[in-house]
C-alpha cells in the first residue's frame, strides 16, 4: 500500500526560512544531556539571543535549539510559533537579506 505524504504546514515553513537569518552553533553534548550542554555552551561563550543551537547528541541524532531574550526552545516550537519572537520578527519583514555569520565549534 502506498504511503501518503505529510502535508507540510506553511507556517512551519515560514517559521524555518526565517530561523536561516539566524546565527547558527553546533555543538557536541559530550556527557552532559543535550539541552544542558546547549545552556553551558551559552553561558560559557556569552551568546546574545537570537542563535540556533545545533547540539550534536551521538552520530545519527542532532538536537536543534532556539536561544531567545525569554531562553531556550525547541527550534521546532519555534518554527511553528514564530510570530511569538519579537526578536525573530526584525528579520521577518526583510526576506531577501543575507544570512548571518554562521559560526561553528
């Protein structure tokens, strides 16, 4: 039996084109659970919100997180709820601008 596709959202679609203006850090979580290594990371390297954590948790699985001035989601919440972001709304009326540096550890 064929399996039928999923339907994507537009507004996760949204959400997710407008998180690429963000600056972006990948990270190992090491021993530490991801979302605890992804607080660390950021207390450590003094990040300013807006950033998207990428905290890699073993070779297959990579966790993604959103550093926000109100602290720390799930990207995928974030992509959905974007609107919620007053930070990521600066970004969201100018659609054609570059991306920011990405940084990566």
């Amino acid at each position: 039996m064929a399996r039928r596709r999923k339907r994507k959202s537009r507004r996760r679609q949204e959400g997710r084109r407008i998180l690429e203006h963000v600056p972006q850090f990948s990270i190992e979580s090491g021993e530490d659970k991801p979302v605890t290594a992804a607080r660390k990371f950021i207390q450590a390297e003094g990040i300013l919100p807006p950033a998207l954590l990428l905290v890699k948790r073993n070779e297959h699985t990579t966790d993604r997180y959103f550093w926000a001035e109100k602290g720390l989601f799930g990207a995928q919440y974030v992509e959905e709820n974007h609107f919620l972001f007053p930070s990521l709304r600066l970004l969201e009326g100018s659609p054609n601008q570059e991306p920011l540096a990405v940084a990566s550890r």
